[in-house]
C-alpha cells in the first residue's frame, strides 16, 4: 500500500494520525516495513515501531552519533499497532497516542519506564506529561510524550467577519453557506458539536447528547463545501478564495501562510482539539539500554526544533520551542503553547460501543439523515 505510492507518503507526512487512522477504518492498513532493512535486529540496534516518516535520523541526533541508525517498522494505526504486538512481534518501543495507553497497559505488552533513566521528563510541557492514563497511582510513568498537533478552524482574514472565536464558524454560521469544508471522520465531528452544546464529557457522551449533536451536524451538512479526506483538496479552495473556513492541522497553516494567503489559525472559545503521540516500552524490550538512549534523543530540544520545522507539529520538549524562529511557530499557531493548552480538548479514549455511534450518526448525517 506503502511503497510507490507518493501521493499517499504525502498525505501521510501531512498528518500521518489523521489519515492513516482513516485507512484503518477503511480496512486498509499499512504494512509492517523495516526503514533500514529486513534483517534481524543486530545487538547494537535499537528497534522502533513508529508511524511513517519517523525513522528520519534528525529526529535522534544523539542516538544516530553514539550507535547509528535505529531498526524502524511502521503501523497505520495504534489499533493495527497493538494487535501486532498482542500476537507476539516485540520491540524496544513503539509510538502509540495517549488515547491508546490504557489499551497498551492492559494488554500487557508495555512495561514502565525507568524516571531515573529519562534526561528530559523535567524539561517538558507539563499539560504532557500527565495525561489520564500516563502515569499510574504509584507514580510510574507508562508514555513519554514526544509529538503533539491541534485541530482548529483555518479561516481567511480578509473574508471572514469574525464575530468570536467559536467552531461555529464551520458549523452553524450560516453567512458562509457553501463555503466551508469540514474533515470527513466521525468522531472530531461529533466532538465538537458537543462542544457547542456546552458539553464536558465529549468523549463518553450518551445517547441523548448524540441525538441533540446529530442536529448541530445537520447544520453544518447545509453548509458545508465539502467533506475533505485529502487536506490539500480544502487547502486549494481556500487559495482560490471558493473557501473562506476549514477544519485543519498546524501544517497546513504553514502551507498557505508561505503562498502568502492571509489566514488565521483559530483558537476556539471552546477550546481546539490536540492529539499527543509518545513512546512506550516493550515488556520484553531486548534493548533496554539502547531503548533508554533513542527515547532521550528523541526527546531532545535539538529533535523538536527539527520536528516543529520539518512536519509541523509540536514537541514535547519546551526548550525546542527556543530553538525555532518565532515567525516560524507562529505560521504554525504555537507560538504560545502553554496559553493553547489551557484552551484546548487533548483527545482522549473513546470506549468501542460510544465510538462506533459517533461514527454511524455522523455518516448518517452526511447521507442526509
């Protein structure tokens, strides 16, 4: 699916988390591919199992100069990710999202980390560093964030007469009808309907708050452009101007800032949506020592200014954030991470039966239900 295919490495690259989750749903996963080669694991390789894009060795400057590069393998998502490592595939770490850990931690393929052996832990955004199920009752931390990235509202200054920060813009907002363009999945959808209702508990809501979001996103079917599943389809309309507002990720506001388009990156009074990826350790890690060395580098202030400057999205790391010019993170909307974080909704688990709802009422409304 993978190889030769360059416009999917691309869409990967622009939100890997996004996309490959919607190959997933489609039943179309990534396969399992070595980034170095096929061969065993030698002894002074450390073994990564990672989404694409992410074996680039200047993200691990410090690992590459001790030991080389690192084993890397790829999944499509943290469900394809976990079923792998259930059925026997071990490696030092793999790279899930928090809203997997509970799932990695009850299927008791993860053990936890050593805090003695991590160099960056006191460096990092604290509003990381303890997401619900990261760290258990005894203190043990089981997820090192690294990467973390925001959905938010894109919206051109020169055509929006912005009343308020709000999602409403793309959602109920009727003086742009026809003329914004929502992301195709189910559950960021329903999300942020419930947050216009003023709801708290987005990801576990029951059926009656189901029904009252499925009218909000009828509001928004009148109005919406388009349903996108490929960002750069929204990106071009936005250019063009047949766009005025869209769903979109930090990357994408890079792209059309550097066409010289005047956009702004919202942020929501109900706050935006953030999604956190990070390390996790295998049980039977055959590397420890190695594993301990790749999750420091990769946790470095030198790999988050490569990462924010290279893919578009944060760090975890606050010291990489020194390292990038500041024209740069405010393309990007993070130029202030901590203000964002107090205002924002980092994605949590959704329980299987609530998800499945999400997405059947969601596809519902897209078909005219």
């Amino acid at each position: 699916m993978k190889s030769g295919n360059n416009h999917i490495k691309t869409l990967i690259a622009q939100d890997r988390r996004g996309f490959l989750k919607s190959l997933a749903a489609l039943g179309m996963g990534v396969a399992v591919m070595p980034a170095i080669s096929r061969r065993a694991v030698a002894a002074d390789e450390v073994s990564i199992y990672t989404w694409s894009n992410y074996n680039d060795p200047k993200l691990f400057p410090e690992y590459v100069k001790k030991h080389g590069n690192p084993q890397a393998s790829f999944f499509g998502d943290e469900i394809e990710a976990l079923n792998k490592l259930r059925s026997g595939y071990v490696v030092d770490l793999a790279h899930p999202c928090n809203d997997a850990i509970m799932r990695f931690r009850n299927s008791n393929v993860i053990q936890p980390f050593d805090a003695r052996r991590l160099k960056y832990v006191d460096d990092m955004w604290p509003e990381l560093t303890n997401l619900p199920g990261t760290v258990d009752e005894q203190g043990q931390r089981w997820f090192l964030p690294f990467d973390w990235g925001n959905s938010s509202v894109i919206y051109r200054t020169d055509l929006v007469d912005l009343k308020e920060p709000s999602w409403s813009l793309i959602f109920t907002d009727d003086r742009y009808k026809g003329r914004v363009a929502m992301y195709d999945s189910g559950e960021p959808a329903m999300e942020i309907a419930a947050l216009l209702l003023g709801y708290k508990n987005i990801y576990a809501l029951d059926d009656d708050q189901l029904k009252e979001c499925a009218k909000v996103l009828r509001h928004q079917r009148n109005n919406a452009r388009l349903y996108w599943s490929d960002q750069t389809s929204a990106e071009q309309g936005m250019a063009s101007g047949e766009l005025v507002a869209m769903y979109g990720w930090n990357d994408a506001v890079q792209r059309l800032k550097k066409q010289g388009l005047p956009v702004a990156y919202m942020l929501p009074k109900e706050g935006m949506l953030t999604w956190v990826c990070g390390l996790v350790l295998h049980k039977s890690a055959p590397h420890e020592d190695l594993a301990y060395d790749f999750a420091n580098a990769f946790t470095s202030p030198e790999a988050g200014a490569y990462l924010i400057g290279s893919m578009g999205t944060g760090h975890a790391n606050k010291k990489a954030f020194d390292m990038v010019p500041k024209e740069t993170l405010e393309r990007l909307g993070i130029s202030n991470p901590a203000e964002t974080m107090k205002r924002t909704n980092f994605i949590q688990e959704i329980a299987e039966e609530r998800r499945v709802k999400y997405n059947q009422i969601f596809d519902q409304v897209k078909a005219g239900g």
